[in-house]
C-alpha cells in the first residue's frame, strides 16, 4: 500500500475543494471498496479526504412525495427505514441482497453505487487490465467470465489488446434499484451543484473503460432522491447467486410495476445497471404474461454477446437473464391478483 | 482382539477445554504470539509461471524508513537441505509456477514491508509455461506409487472382457474441481533466531504438528531438532494444507536468521496462499461398471487422470476406495499425472477418498437408474464380505446398517420416481457411500505425571478444531481410572513427547494408544496411590497391532436438494449421514466433526471451484470473494448419526477416526439428487444452475 | 504518514499513533495487543474481524484506524468481564458452535450484532413481508450470520446458539 495523506476538513464545500485541487485525491466514505482497493494496489491515492461523517446521514420525505437519501446513510439504515420497505421495495431487497449485515452497516448510500468492479483481473494487479491500467489489455477476454458482462460489449470475444476493451461488470445491487426507479443523484462539485438522472451516472465502456462515471474529478455525492411513485405501483428485486447469500450477482433484475408502465433493470450482466428499455417498450401496456415478458427479453438480449473462457463462459446469462425477468414479473403480477 | 477401555470419561458430551478462549478470543494463534518488538515480513511472488528472475532491483525497498531486510534469490543463506524442492526457498532464480517465493522484506511495520516488498521492481526470463490438465497429454506417467504408500494400479481380473460380456454397463468419466484449504487462520509463522542460545531458533507456527513441523524445519536448515522448538497451542483450521510445512514457513525462518534476536511475524495474505499452500488436484475419473440385472458387479474400474507440480510430486490416490468398496470379480485402479507448471498440490481433507467417492457413487447411482433398481439396494448387494482389495476380514464394517438406518431416518422409501415439483421447486433426492480408512501413525509418545492428586499428560499433539484438548483428557481419565476432571493435557510444543502429524483422521487412534500405553505404564510401576512427581511413559508402538483386519469407518448420506424451476437455483434442504466409525470418545465434539466434513462436501458439491486460468498460471478467483465457501444460509439441516459401534480390533479406545469421513461421498449424494430431482446428470463438480438451466423446461 | 488518535476499546481508552494506512483491525492486533479480532482475508470477505463499531457489528479490516478517532470498540473480549460470558458466547459453548475458533469472536460479535438489529425490526434478505414484524426464524438467522464464514462450518450448531441466546 501506497502512502498517502488523510485529510478530514469541516464541511462537504472544503472537502470538495480539497479534493478538487489534488488531482491524485478520493474521497473516503464506508470505506468498504476503497480501502480493499488501496490494499490491492489497485487505488494508488495521495490524498483520502473522508466525508463520511459530512455528508447527510439522514432519510427525509420530500414534497413531491419522493424521499432523499442522505449520502451517509449506510446501507442498512436505508433497507430498514419504513418508508423505503412501503414505498420503494425494490430498493430495501436490493439492498438486502448485497454483501452482509456487517457491510451494510458501513456502505453508504453516496459510495454503494461507486463501487468498482470486481472482475478478478481488475483485483489483480500482476495481470493487464484497461480499467485499472488504461492501455494495458484486457485479461477478461477468454478468462474467467461467469461474473462478466454480455450487453454492452461489441463481440463475444473482443480483440484482448485492444485499449478500449473491457467486458467488467457494475456489482452493486443498490444501483439496479435505483436504475429501475429513475433515482435523482445530487452532486457537489467545484462548480456547484448538479443533479444526475441515475441512468446517466453510469457509463458504458465506450472508449474509456477506466471511467465508470460521469462524475467529474472532485464532485461528491450528496444525496440521492426517490422518486415519488403512482399509487398502487408494485417492485421488486430479484437476484440470482452461486452462494444462497454473500455473493455478487450472477443476473438480478429490479422490476417496477405501475399501471401500464414497467419499468426493467438487470444487474450483473453490463458494466452499468442496465435497464432493458427494449423490452419495456414492447411490454408497456400489455398484460404481463409469461409469453410476452419471454418475447419481450428475447429482443432486448438479442444484441447480447456470451464471453466464453476457462470454466465455462458466461452465454447461460442470457437464457437466465431472461427467465429470471419472466419469474420476477410473474410473481409481481400474480401479487397484485392475489 | 482387545479389551477396549471401559468408557466412564468417553462417551460423555463434555463442552471444549479451550471453548471459553476461544469464544473471547483469547486463544492466541501463532501470529498472535506476544513477542518483544517484533518485525513484520512481506513475500515477493513470481509474476511469471515459468522462466528465471534475471534481476530484482531492490534499491527503493530498502531505501523506505523501517526496512530492515530484503532477501532474494541472490542474497538469501543458502540452506543445507535443498532435496524438497517446496523447500529450496531463494535457492536459485528459476520459476517453477507462478506465485512462487523470490524475496521477502522484513520491516519495522506491516504497512511498510507490504509496500516495500511492492517497490521491488523484477525481471525476468519468460519461458512458456504449460498448466493445462487433459487426458491426452503425452506426458502423463505413473507415479511410483500414490499418496500414502498406496500402489499406483491395481488390476484384478479382466474388466474389458467382462464390460463386453455384461446385462448392464456404466461408462462415464466424471471430474472434481481444485479446491483450496482455506482455514480461516492463514497460514502464519513467527520465528525468532537467537544463535547463542540452547535453542537458536523457536517457531510459533500453525500447524496439524509441531514435531514433523520441526523435522523439516531441523533439516532444511542443517540444525539438530533440539536446537529448534515449535510452539502451536490453537490452529485455526488446517483441513491438511497445515499438516506439513510449506514454503512460508521456511521464508519466515530465514528471515528471522537474517535478523538474529528480532521476532519476525509473517502471516500469508489469502491471495498468497492460492498459490503457496497446497490445493486438492483436479481430477478427472473414468469409470467402468458392468453388471448383471440384479445389479451385482462383475466388473468396476477407475482410471484417473490428475495432476503435480512439476517441482514436487503429490499423487493423490483418488482410485484406491474404488479398491474395497463393493465386492466385484474384475477390478481395476489406475492413476496417472500431469506434471504442469502449477503450484503444488497436497493434502486437502480425505486426501484420494474425497475426490475418489465421486465418481464411483456417481456411476453406481447411474446404473441404479439404468437397472431400475433402489441405489440403496444397489449398493447392498455388492456389499463384500471381505476386504476386496487385501481379502483380509473386517476389523468391522456396517456400511450396510448405516445405508438401512440412513434410509428409514430420512423417509428415503417416500421419495418418488423422481421430477416431482413442489411450487416453483423441483425436489429430488440422492444417496452415497462414505468410508475413510482407520490409520494408526508409528511414532507418538506420551507421558503422565502425578502431582497432589491430579494427573498431567503431555504429547506434542494438534487440536485444529477437532477436539483433541477435550477428548484426550476423556481417554486419559479412563485408562488412568481417575476422575476427567483431575487430568491436563498438556499439547502444541515440542517439548512435550513426539506426537505424529494430525492427518489422516489418525489423531484420536495414536495419540489416545500412547497415552493409554502412558497411563498403563504409570499405574503398573506406581500403584493407584502414586506419589507426588511419579512419571511414566508409553509410545503408541507398544500398543497392539491391528494386522490382520482390514479397519475402515463407513458411512452414508442422504440429500435432498430443491432446483428452482426458473433460475436453476440449488438449495439443500437436507443432509443426512450416518456413520459407522467405532466407539464415540465425546459425542459433542464428534458431531461437530462430522456436521463440518458433510458441510464441507456440500461446499464442494455446490460451491467451491479454483478456476485455474491455464493462459496465465494461476487460479482466477483467487480470494474469498470469488471462491465460495458455503455460507450460513446454505445450511438448513445438516443431521449426523452414528451407530453404535464395536470395534476390538482398531485400538484399546475401539475408536476410528471420524474428521474426514464426513466429507467421503457427500457431492455424489447431491449430485444425485440433482439427477432425481431434474432428470440433468451432472458428471463434473461443482453443479451450479449453468449446468441445469439447458435441462430445464 | 503517522497520525495520532485515540480509540476506547473494550473499555479502556488508548492514545496511539498510526500509519494513515493502518486499519482498525492492525491497530488492534499490531499495535494494541488486543488480537481477539481475527484477520481471515483482510478484505471484508470472511467476517472473522467482526467487532462493535460504535455500536453496529463491522468489519475492522475495511476501516482506517485514522478515519475512526474517537471510536469506541467493542471485542468478543470485551462482551463480558473476565470470568463471566455474555450469553452468546455462553450459548457458543453449549452448543458446540465452533472448531477450530479462529472466526469464532467475529462471530460471536456478529451475533450480538444481529440480536439487536432483529430487536430494532431490521429486515433481512429472507424478511417474507418487509412491511411486517421480523421473526427470529432459523432462516432469519442463517441470512443474518451469512457474513461470517466458518471453515470448519459449525453453521448447524452456530444457527441455535445464536437462537439460545436471542430466547433470553
């Protein structure tokens, strides 16, 4: 681990500018991602400003109906708040499904949806890896891929050496939620405030895999708002594991149901939260049936690539991305008749 | 035959000696050693698979405030014994495996000596490395013989001949995955070199056994093993990898020497130990069965192919339970390796009966289904009444009772045809065979001490979790005829008597017969009313051999598993096992043992899997993360009986060793309830919904 | 870079300096000689540094000493005094909910951890209504004590004592 500076300042405004004005600076909330990765090699700081105590820690309604999450809420204030488990299920589930209960105690909700991937080679810095070291390679690429994506990637086995290769996975949980229920992020940064719609916090890898947000160097998370939702609206999440708990997800998908709408995310298979807009086009205004939900993800992973590589490859996520979306919404359904 | 013990002491459920620490966390294990101002070490791993280190420039690491050590290939003792190559630590700069130890630094702080042992910047000679395992390798070769002294191939009869000639054949290959140790205490040694004193070195390591541990380490470095203590009164958890030394212990020790009155601690980070502390090869097993239409055997064979390091070879002896199962007239065992560029593999919980219980009880649950024919019943008629493979008679073998009482406990006549669904749930269920041989170690001694009234054993034995602090009080007690309550066992230091290894679940069989021996000899020479610092010795050699019997713990498990109809998700609602393994020296503990060896099979059935990247040398998930052990909420109900069983012929406590047994046979259980709950057979482990989700409607 | 701060664990309070780089669990074992937190992974994958954190059951090995100053620890050594058990370590004992103890305190933490999260109404991952009342079922338990690994995999036993002891 690399020496760095700790700095604390007295307000989120110092902290920002702090960080703003060391361009080698992360901030340090839970600590849960950082501090894993500063013992890996793979963070490699000068300076840790820590604003885990400045930022907001507080859940609070706001007039439209919606809640604000404060950015120091952790993860299990938020699951266990009432107003998220009535309203917002599908956020409370998410959460519940990610990590433990010793995690959720101090993930919070401002660095739960900046957590990095956790795609081995990224975690390993004796291998190429283009998010970690831009330009290196991709090791991924007929690697181990069972926890890699198949949307979002432009072939099933993208050119290695290529610098924009990269075919990692986004691994909270949180975010797919927060994906399907068009969250608002409120950010601080050097030239004030700013609100993020949460679809567009994540990128793609495009051309730049060692980005994974739109944040720019010193903007701080310093909440996020829940929309409020129609009445009688119905969500859920789902999340599909090789272990019964404590394991990233192989697929999961958040699902909202109001009226005609619905609303898709799948989690584990794209380096964002992916909402399948596809399908919900095709789906908004009919009945949900098994059949149609089946059709409808057909065509939204009809572009999905599967990455083959030592111990079998990734392609079951598409047949279970799709079955797992059809057994989610039919239990959804199947509630609202009951 | 023997007189066994007559049970006061054994047989009572009595709670952990060590509990009360352990519960507060006061045990202290080895890296937890209180030392006076210790210096902390960090090891350099090769980055390649297989090549040399032409240079390793360590001018920034030793530049860093509180470095005190950097040893390399090229600056390291050179040590008096180099013939165990896992040994040869900085003895050249050849790689043989990535990950492989070429340096350490030792520093003030762990921080600094991680970031020094960073800052060193190496190059190297890259050749191409080769770490694939197939069954057409050219280079497969028989070893000369497999782990434990067990013949490499064992042919009786002609099974070609009878596979062409019977009602009914199986021929199938079926693979196990690697698989790592993983105790959760890492892999951790403190060392302290003071060259004027009586004893220059002393070891605080973690270890299955400070006297094989001090052997090697005596050797590696040309000391007498009276210059040399280890110390090891807890482990925390070992499964095998902690049975002998491996190379981190001989790195520890040498950078102690290299800082003579400074402890230096190093505990191997989780990453570190994919790579440096043994695993369970993969193994890939044909298996031939041919049979009549009752099911009887007229033929089984195994042919496996595995793998070794190049370096070092560990033959693991996978075919050999395929030698005394089941009674059949034509047998065949083989095993032949790989060598590979790939670090090496070792002992890993029930080392050949493990992965050997696999393929075998996979392959009769086949050709149950092929017949028609109950897998319970299967294997009842092919019970055998002598031992196949020696023909000599059981010591005791009721493998038959414990399928029959498995079966009633477990309502396994009530299972159905199979594909019967419960909701959104198929539900199946499966069953195996477990068995582990009932092995006696030659070298243990053990003494007993008398002082006001109470008793004081010693023997350098290992408690890893098993119990050993509480049940060697229990046998004690019992061949002393005094109260449990005033004996001490004293274990963990090689200055108490030579004790073997704690390995092959032989802890109890040897360590009890020396100190039975022990306590006969203290009440022949000093009465039952000895005198305050009377002492006497006993050495498990002394104690009566069991030659003529063939002596094996037998078991069988029962599993119920559910597959989600959707997802292909695999839950295990119910394991049940019951063992045959003797007489139970503290139930309490047993359970335990037992509970945690079928937990650990269903680990390996479900969830464990080294994913070793043949591209690059090295296991892909190799953390906690990415390499899953079963978690809390995959155990739902995990149920462990034993019958009761004599034994007059094992040893004079008439017990068998019961760590390992419980991990023989469990994936085959599940794998064939799998099968019975989804129709999918899946013949290499571990089974995870990719492998259903095609045979899902 | 050394930083000084203070931390109360178990009861008692200390004054140390540290690397910015240190963690709260070195900090314990390195430099307190209090090791009843135990080191598995070193990255918040196996649960066996579990102590109170304030208050909340976490993992130390995840923490910068620095960025906790002030903090008050609670260890499985600190649960009771010498001498005495709390009743989860009470009801470990009995139950036989360990083997080898190297996870053990974390455990034990975790568990008083998970007793009084269940007593605020927290939910889990296996809560069926999130809306209702949470039981102290065994698949409450199992969930809840996910995060702490056992090897040598006393689950079957850690499940009940944890039930004992929440019955009290």
């Amino acid at each position: 681990m690399k020496p760095f500076a700790y700095a604390h300042p007295g307000d989120v405004a110092e902290a920002v500018r702090d960080v703003a004005a060391e361009p080698n600076a992360v901030f340090l909330a839970g600590g849960t991602n950082l501090v894993d990765h500063l013992k890996l090699g793979i963070a490699t700081p000068d300076l840790v400003v820590d604003v885990r105590t400045l930022t907001s820690r507080e859940v609070t309604d706001l007039p439209d109906g919606g809640l604000r999450l404060g950015a120091a809420s952790t993860n299990s204030e938020v699951a266990a708040d009432r107003r998220v488990r009535e309203r917002y299920p599908v956020l409370a589930q998410a959460l519940l499904a990610g990590a433990t209960g010793q995690l959720r105690n101090m993930a919070t909700t401002g660095g739960n949806p900046l957590q990095r991937t956790r795609c081995v080679y990224f975690g390993d810095v004796t291998t190429p890896c283009n998010k970690r070291e831009p330009g290196s390679g991709c090791s991924a690429v007929g690697g181990y891929t069972r926890y890699l994506a198949v949307l979002g990637v432009p072939a099933a086995l993208p050119d290695p050496t290529a610098p924009e290769t990269c075919i990692a996975t986004h691994p909270s949980d949180m975010a797919v939620a927060l994906a399907a229920l068009d969250a608002q992020v409120q950010v601080l940064g050097p030239a004030g405030t700013r609100t993020i719609p949460f679809g567009e916090l994540h990128r793609l890898v495009g051309d730049d895999p060692s980005t994974d947000t739109t944040l720019e160097h010193g903007e701080l998370i310093t909440s996020i708002d829940l929309p409020p939702l129609p009445a009688g609206t119905r969500s859920s999440y789902r999340k599909v594991r090789d272990r019964a708990s404590y394991a990233y997800a192989l697929v999961s998908v958040a699902a909202v149901v109001s009226g005609d709408d619905v609303r898709i995310a799948l989690g584990g298979v794209a380096h964002k939260p992916w909402r399948a807009t596809r399908a919900e086009e095709l789906l908004r205004g009919r009945p949900l049936t098994d059949h149609a939900v089946r059709a409808a993800m057909d065509a939204e992973l009809a572009g999905a690539q599967p990455q083959p590589g030592v111990g079998g490859g990734n392609g079951f996520k598409i047949p279970l991305a799709a079955r797992t979306v059809v057994a989610t919404l039919r239990e959804l359904t199947s509630e609202a008749t009951r | 035959m023997t007189d066994l013990l007559e049970p006061r002491a054994i047989g009572q459920s009595l709670v952990r000696r060590d509990g009360e620490q352990k519960v507060r966390g006061t045990a202290t294990y080895a890296f937890e050693t209180p030392v006076e101002h210790p210096a902390y070490a960090h090891p350099v791993q090769a980055t390649i698979a297989r090549g040399r280190v032409t240079a390793m420039d360590t001018a920034a690491a030793q530049a860093l405030d509180g470095v005190l050590a950097v040893l390399t290939p090229f600056t390291a003792e050179r040590l008096a014994s180099v013939e165990d190559a896992e040994y040869a630590v900085l003895q050249s700069p050849d790689v043989a495996f990535r990950g492989q130890l070429i340096g350490v630094v030792v520093a003030e702080t762990s921080e600094v000596a991680r970031q020094a042992a960073d800052a060193i910047a190496v190059t190297y000679a890259e050749q191409p490395h080769d770490s694939e395992l197939r069954t057409d390798r050219p280079d497969l070769y028989a070893p000369e013989q497999v782990n434990a002294g067990h013949p490499t191939d064992v042919v009786d009869g002609d099974v070609e001949a009878a596979m062409r000639s019977a009602e009914v054949t199986v021929d199938h290959t079926y693979q196990t995955q690697m698989l790592h140790n993983n105790p959760i205490e890492p892999h951790a040694t403190v060392a302290l070199w003071e060259p004027g004193a009586d004893v220059p070195l002393t070891l605080w390591d973690s270890t299955q056994g400070v006297h094989p541990d001090r052997a090697a380490v005596s050797e590696v470095f040309g000391l007498d093993e009276e210059q040399v203590r280890v110390v090891c009164p807890y482990v925390g958890g070992g499964f095998g990898s902690k049975g002998n030394p491996h190379a981190n212990v001989m790195l520890t020790t040498m950078a102690a020497r290299a800082l003579p009155g400074r402890p230096v601690k190093l505990a191997l980070t989780r990453q570190q130990m994919f790579f440096l502390t043994g695993y369970r090869t993969p193994t890939i097993q044909r298996m031939q069965l041919a049979a009549d239409h009752r099911g009887r055997l007229q033929a089984i064979a195994i042919d496996v192919v595995e793998q070794t390091s190049k370096v070092k070879e560990f033959a693991e002896q996978t075919g050999v339970p395929t030698r005394m199962m089941y009674a059949s007239p034509n047998r065949r065992s083989t095993h032949r390796l790989a060598p590979l560029d790939v670090p090496i593999p070792s002992w890993m919980r029930a080392p050949g009966e493990c992965p050997g219980m696999f393929g075998p009880e996979v392959a009769l649950d086949e050709l149950a289904v092929e017949l028609g024919i109950d897998p319970v019943r299967l294997r009842i008629v092919n019970e055998p009444e002598v031992d196949p493979d020696t023909g000599k008679p059981w010591s005791s073998r009721h493998l038959v009772e414990c399928l029959r009482d498995g079966a009633h406990r477990f309502d396994w006549d009530s299972r159905g045809p199979g594909r019967r669904r419960e909701g959104d749930w198929f539900v199946g269920c499966g069953v195996a065979s477990s068995v582990y041989p009932t092995m006696r170690q030659a070298t243990s001694t053990a003494t007993v001490r008398h002082s006001n009234g109470r008793y004081t054993v010693e023997i350098g034995a290992a408690d890893l979790g098993t119990g050993a602090w509480t049940i060697l009080p229990q046998i004690a007690a019992d061949a002393l005829d005094a109260d449990v309550a005033d004996v001490e066992v004293r274990i963990g230091d090689t200055r108490y008597p030579t004790a073997s290894v704690a390995g092959g679940s032989s802890g109890t069989n040897t360590w009890g017969s020396a100190i039975v021996q022990a306590a006969r000899e203290f009440r022949g020479k000093y009465g039952a009313d000895p005198r305050d610092g009377d002492e006497a010795s006993g050495d498990v050699d002394q104690a009566s051999p069991n030659e003529d019997h063939a002596a094996y713990a037998f078991g069988a498990q029962f599993a119920e598993v559910r597959v989600h109809a959707d997802t292909g998700e695999i839950r295990l609602p119910r394991l049940l096992g019951v063992f045959a393994c003797g007489r139970i020296i503290n139930p309490r503990t047993a359970r335990s043992q037992l509970i945690g060896g079928m937990t650990m099979g269903m680990s390996m059935a479900l969830h464990e899997n080294s994913v070793f990247d043949t591209r690059i040398g090295q296991v892909a998930n190799h953390d906690l993360a990415e390499y899953h052990i079963s978690v809390n909420a995959d155990v739902q109900q995990i149920e462990a009986h034993w019958l009761d069983e004599h034994d007059p012929y094992v040893n004079v406590m008439g017990a068998k060793g019961i760590g390992e047994i419980g991990i023989t046979g469990t994936a085959a259980a599940v794998v064939n309830a799998v099968h019975h709950a989804t129709g999918v057979r899946v013949r290499s482990l571990p089974v995870t919904l990719d492998k259903l989700l095609p045979g899902l409607p | 870079m050394d930083a000084e701060i203070s931390l109360r664990v178990d009861g008692e309070s200390h004054r140390l300096t540290v690397d910015t780089r240190t963690t709260l669990l070195d900090a314990l074992r390195e430099r307190l000689g209090n090791t009843s937190p135990k080191k598995g992974c070193d990255h918040g994958q196996c649960g066996a540094c579990t102590v109170l954190l304030d208050g909340q059951r976490s993992l130390i090995c995840l923490a910068l000493a620095v960025a906790h100053d002030g903090a008050e620890i609670t260890t499985a050594d600190g649960l009771a005094p010498a001498g005495e058990l709390h009743p989860v370590q009470q009801a470990f004992l009995e139950q036989d909910a360990f083997q080898c103890g190297y996870c053990t305190p974390g455990q034990v933490c975790s568990a008083v951890g998970v007793l009084d999260e269940v007593a605020r109404g927290w939910p889990s991952h296996v809560t069926e209504d999130l809306t209702g009342d949470v039981e102290l079922s065994d698949a409450e338990v199992s969930e809840r004590m996910s995060g702490n690994l056992c090897r040598c995999a006393a689950y079957e036993n850690i499940t009940p004592a944890v039930q004992q002891a929440g019955a009290r």
